[in-house]
C-alpha cells in the first residue's frame, strides 16, 4: 500500500468521524432543547398553580374577588388588593406570551391559557379596567408582537 491510498483512507476516517460527531451533536441538541421546552412548561404551569393557589389563601382577595365579580365599587384599600391580583393575572399572561413566542408551549397550548385568562376577565368584570390598563402603562401596544395583539384582541372583545 503506498502512502497517498493510506492518506485517503486517513481523510475518509476523519470525514466519517466528523459526520458521526455531528449526528452527536445534532442529537444532543435536540434532546436538550425538548428537556429546555419541558422544563419551560412546567415553570408556566408552576405559575398559573401558584396564581390560583394563591389567590385560594387569601381572605382579603376573597372579599375582593366577590366585589370584582358583582363590578361593586371598591374601598381603596380593595381596589389596592384588586390591582395587585391584576398585576399577577398581568405577569402570567407575560409568562404565557413570551412561553408561545419563544415556541416552548404549542399553539395549542397558548389558545388554552389565553381562554382561561378570557374566562377569569369574563368571571372578574371588575378586574377587567384594570387589567385593560397594564398593557399600556407597561409601553404595550397594537404591534407590540403578535402575542401580544392577540392578548389586545382579546381585552377588546371581553
């Protein structure tokens, strides 16, 4: 054997392993980023759970919850606890924007959460003015993204 079919086969090897070590890599990345995805949703879901569980613990937003529901009008320490309770419905509509743009939840997934919190603004017409108001003073507008236009959509419909 001569020395330039040994240097083929040498050149041969060392394509192969480099093609080997970017099916590797490929696959490792891959299964990265669905572990990356899964944790995502579960932190989505560990949210809205924390959301729920907390707005359950609460005598003060249970008073409140029951004004917001009648649209009854709101002592000023009330409309200070129902603000707040809209901050957090506003954080976890973020959550599942930035979680449906960044494609870590499915479609799918995103039109759930998004009739949820539609559901809760229906439940809570009270809570819906100030709610209404959080886009806006958070510099969120029409174009903003279009996770956020279908949010809009639906504050404006509701």
């Amino acid at each position: 054997m001569n020395w330039d079919a040994i240097g083929a086969i040498g050149e041969i090897v060392g394509a192969l392993a480099v093609v080997l070590s970017l099916i590797y890599l490929a696959t490792q990345i891959r299964v990265s980023n669905k572990v990356a995805q899964r944790d995502s949703r579960m932190n989505l879901l560990e949210l809205a759970n924390g959301f729920w569980s907390g707005t359950a613990d609460s005598p003060s937003l249970a008073k409140v919850r029951v004004k917001l529901r009648q649209s009854t009008d709101l002592s000023p320490e009330e409309n200070e606890i129902a603000r707040d309770w809209a901050q957090h419905v506003f954080f976890l509509i973020s959550a599942i924007i930035i979680a449906a743009e960044s494609n870590t939840i499915s479609r799918a997934t995103n039109k759930v959460y998004l009739d949820g919190i539609e559901r809760l603004l229906k439940e809570y017409p009270g809570l819906l003015p100030i709610v209404r108001s959080l886009p806006e003073k958070s510099g969120i507008r029409e174009g903003f993204s279009s996770g956020w236009d279908e949010f809009l959509g639906i504050l404006n419909k509701t």
